[in-house]
C-alpha cells in the first residue's frame, strides 16, 4: 500500500483519448468527430440491460433467479478468456447540463453549484460499464459477471469549481487486469468555449463476481500495444496489493457503542465518573478483540489514557473501537471517545484508550488501506512495543467484562 500511497499524482490527460492533442494547450481534450458520447441517462440503462435487472422489483427479483443460469457461461480459467485491449473498453460519456436544463436540476445545490455526490455515482457507474465492455461475450444477451466497486484508489481534482451551466464529458477504459480483478482509469472534462478541460482524474477497481455474485469469476486478459499502456499497467500493479491468506483490511475490526450519561454514574463533582467511562471503553474493546480473534481474550496491558476533557451529565458517550495491530496472539485495540451535549451535537473528544489483549489462538494480521489506518496502526504498534513483557494464557483465570 506504501507504493499505491506515493504513486497517487495523476496527470491531466493521462490514459487513453480520442483525438489530436493541441500542443499550445497542453490538458485540453479534443472531441474525435467520430467518437459518440452515450448520454448520461442511458449508462444506468445500459447496465440493467447487460445484467437483466429491471427498474420494477417483481420483475427485477425475476431476473435475478434468471442469472443463475448464466453460471454456464463463466470461465473455468483465465486462460479460455480472449484477451482484450485497452481500447476496447474505452467509453465516453456526456453529461449536457448546459443543453439540457431539466437534467440540470438534479446537479444542482442550493449554492447554484454542481453535486459533487453526484459526479461519484456517475464514476461508479460508468467505471463498472467499462468493466462490462472489457469482458463483453457476444454469443451471450446477458453479462454472467456481476462487477461490483472495490475500491476509489484516487480522485485528483484539476479544477475546484464546476460550472452547472456547461456540458461535461467522462471518458474511462480498464488500465490493470488481474485474474478477478480489475482497475478503471476515468477522467472528467467539461466544456470551455468548444473544447474539453480536463477537471479530474480517478482510479477506481472493481471486482468480478459470479452471475448470483456469491464467489470471485475470472476477468478477460488485458493486451498492452503500446509504452504509455505498458506504464498504466505497471501503475496498476503497484496500486493493487491484495491481502495476504490469514489476514484482514483495518476497516473490517471495527465496533461502536452510544451510552447516554445518567446522573447514576456523576462523581462528588457532579461529573460523569471517569472509572464509568474506562468501564465502557474496556467492555467495546474487550468485546472487539473478542470478535476479532474468534476466543475470548484476556486484556495483558493498558497504556496511555488521558483525560482531556470532563464528560457532562446528560451527554449523549460515543464509543468507537477498533484493532489498530496484531502480532501472534495479541491484539492491539484502541478505543476512541468522544461526547456530544443535546444542545450543541458538536462532537469533542475526550478520551483515548489503548488496551493490549491476548487471545487463546493466533490471530489474523491487520492490513491498513489509508493513510489514516497507517498512522493508527503505526501507534498501535509503538503501544504494543512498550508493553513490559510477554503474557501467557491461563485458561482457569480469564480477565472477563
């Protein structure tokens, strides 16, 4: 992930585009006069098409037990799968919101200016279309992938501002293959007198599902004809780093908890006691490393809690909890608190707790995806290393709830 981190600087106009680039405008797109955009509209179409769902839900259920009969179709190995070029995936799509105004309406904020929610699920939307076009079978009316959204790798903006006046275009193809797997490279352009700006760029991956999208299907093989290709290519490749067997991504070890502050649990100083909010934080934890590790763990050591802030009675206590680091048998949890008054709902944070926990069975490694993650996990490793010693499991004496 460390290289998918530093990688991250798309340029305007990278991947492939249609059409002679204007030397004295270097990041204009040019409209090839033979390319044609499919509208916005017809993209969501397109795709119930390719799958065979159906905007009406009897009808969408049935189709849905229609695709199990695709299972026919699927590949048994990558290898049975014509490989494709990049270009035969290549999309356009237009976004006329300056010719058409009643389409206009659903970009538009109270601000007068364009949706940024929307341009995402316009991405998504196309990213998987793409991915659709990539693995195309002719002799099938339907697609027996179901190609689903992994992850948003980057979105680079050229551009701060959309005008919600002036037509845009999205144009994307499929830059990385791997044998289920896949990454889309898309960026977004909008109209400047009659030439396309480029706005942004944005990787996404996607996956590929079989047709009841239960289990992983394979994907066509990708052809590179070209040095630029052979370089998105190898940009792919350092994006995308799977996990390894045993192991889970950071996002996936997390649990929450609200508790309402009674004045049942008030100090001498008519403050929420602060064993109260240690209780809590340590029963979350507790109960994360026990969901994480699949036994029931005994807690070895506890670091670094500081009060920054007291906790008014009748404050609305969040709890979030989460692994942040594991070695062998131990999970390293932190648990983050933070409170909110019924009156201001600002939420301010008041707590940070780190607990060290063991678990009767070696447990699966956690993986960051962001760099957020990695700063967590790096602090979680710093805890764990400044614990005083090794423990040993005792099955008669457990430290419970």
């Amino acid at each position: 992930r460390l290289c998918a981190l530093g990688k991250g600087q798309l340029t305007p106009g990278r991947g492939l585009t249609q059409g002679p680039q204007n030397p004295k405008k270097q990041g204009i797109f040019h409209i090839h006069e033979a390319c044609s955009p499919i509208h916005v509209n017809h993209v969501r179409d397109k795709l119930r098409e390719i799958v065979g769902a159906s905007t009406n839900w009897r009808d969408h259920v049935k189709a849905m037990e229609e695709r199990k009969l695709l299972h026919s179709f699927l590949a048994k190995s990558q290898d049975e799968l014509p490989p494709r070029r990049m270009k035969d995936s290549y999309i356009e799509v237009l976004l006329p919101l300056g010719s058409e105004p009643e389409l206009r309406e659903k970009y538009l904020t109270v601000q007068n200016t364009v949706r940024f929610g929307r341009i995402l699920e316009d991405l998504d939307s196309l990213g998987v279309l793409t991915c659709y076009m990539h693995n195309k079978i002719h002799s099938a009316k339907m697609s027996p992938l179901s190609i689903v959204t992994a992850l948003v790798d980057k979105i680079d903006m050229c551009k701060k501002s959309l005008s919600p006046e002036q037509d845009i275009k999205f144009s994307g193809h499929v830059s990385w293959v791997g044998k289920t797997s896949m990454e889309v490279k898309m960026q977004m352009f909008q109209l400047h007198g009659d030439e396309f700006c480029p706005v942004l760029d944005a990787t996404f991956v996607m996956v590929a599902r079989d047709s009841e999208n239960k289990g992983p299907a394979f994907v066509n093989p990708l052809i590179l004809e070209s040095p630029e290709e052979e370089e998105l290519f190898r940009q792919g490749e350092c994006t995308l780093i799977f996990l390894p067997p045993n192991a889970v991504w950071m996002e996936n070890s997390k649990l929450k908890s609200l508790e309402i502050c009674h004045p049942q649990e008030r100090n001498i100083f008519n403050r929420i006691f602060g064993g109260f909010l240690m209780r809590k934080a340590y029963e979350l934890g507790w109960a994360t490393a026990c969901s994480f590790g699949g036994s029931r763990p005994f807690v070895v050591a506890v670091d670094d809690i500081m009060f920054q802030k007291p906790v008014e009675v009748g404050s609305l206590l969040f709890l979030s909890s989460q692994v942040c680091f594991t070695q062998n048998n131990y999970i390293q949890v932190r648990v983050h608190s933070e409170v909110a008054s019924l009156q201001e709902k600002e939420h301010t944070t008041t707590n940070v707790f780190h607990f060290t926990f063991m678990s009767e069975k070696e447990v699966p490694l956690v993986f960051p995806k962001t760099y957020g993650e990695s700063m967590l996990y790096l602090d979680g490793q710093r805890h764990f290393n400044s614990m005083s010693g090794p423990a040993t499991v005792r099955k008669d004496y457990l430290w419970n709830p």
